[in-house]
C-alpha cells in the first residue's frame, strides 16, 4: 500500500480562552494558567486492600488555578500533581469541567495535556472563584 509523504491533515491553531468564559459540562478548552496553591488530597485506606494496592494508589490535589479574569479549582490526579506546584505557570490542552457536589472542577484526562510554560505576567483574579459558584440541575417539563 503506497502513501504520500505529505497528506497529512493541518493542525488547526489552539483557541485559548480564559477562566471567566468556563461554564458547566463543556470540555475541549486550552487555558495558560497559573497555580495559586496545591492541596494535596488524603487518600482513603481501604482496609481489605493488599499492601501492594496502596502502593499505587491515585494520588489527588486540588489546586487553584487561574487568569487574570477569575479562578477555578483544578482537580490534578498521579503525574499531573508533580507539575502542579504553587507559583507554576501551565497550559492546560483539552481540558474539561467537570461537576463535583454542585460546583465546577477543571480537569485533565487521558485525551489532554498539561505542558509547562514560561512564568506568566500576569496575576491571578482570586475574588472570581468559579469553584464557589454552586450550579443546579433543573429539569425542564414542556
């Protein structure tokens, strides 16, 4: 089977929007944005679990992240919370929201990325907390 060297498709520039533009179950966002802090998040002992198991248990931080528009909290799981430190600048790729007890988290999953980025000018907006927001699900009858 014969193929051309250069038939492959053009990459399509990232749109990058900012923390304010976020609304509940959307996804495919790339966001620069920089860590305010990182809490790293216990995990639970299960009792009946081998020790090995614990070994590679999920490790969880939240951290707060934002622009100069607002903040969110970022849920950042295993490898994701060693480039999560506070004062980090990251771009988050295919980032999506997801909801947690009526409230937005911000999320990378297998199909996104988090690269590290140059330290950014600007200062995160902390009064503009999405995370604080609580949303509810309403059914519509019609």
């Amino acid at each position: 089977m014969a193929t051309q060297g250069g038939d492959k498709p053009a990459l399509r520039k990232p749109v990058f929007t900012k923390v304010d533009q976020l609304k509940p179950g959307t996804n495919g966002h790339t966001l620069t944005v920089k860590v305010v802090s990182a809490t790293p998040v216990p995990g639970r002992a299960r009792p009946a679990a081998p020790a090995a198991a614990s070994s590679r248990a999920p490790r969880i931080a939240e951290c707060l992240v934002g622009d100069e528009t607002g903040a969110i909290v970022f849920t950042a799981r295993n490898e994701q919370v060693d480039l999560l430190k506070a004062g980090a600048t990251v771009i988050l790729r295919n980032a999506k929201i997801d909801m947690f007890k009526g409230s937005m988290r911000l999320a990378v999953d297998k199909w996104g990325r988090i690269e590290p980025t140059e330290p950014a000018s600007f200062t995160v907006k902390e009064d503009n907390n999405l995370s604080l927001v609580e949303y509810e699900l309403v059914n519509v009858a019609e």
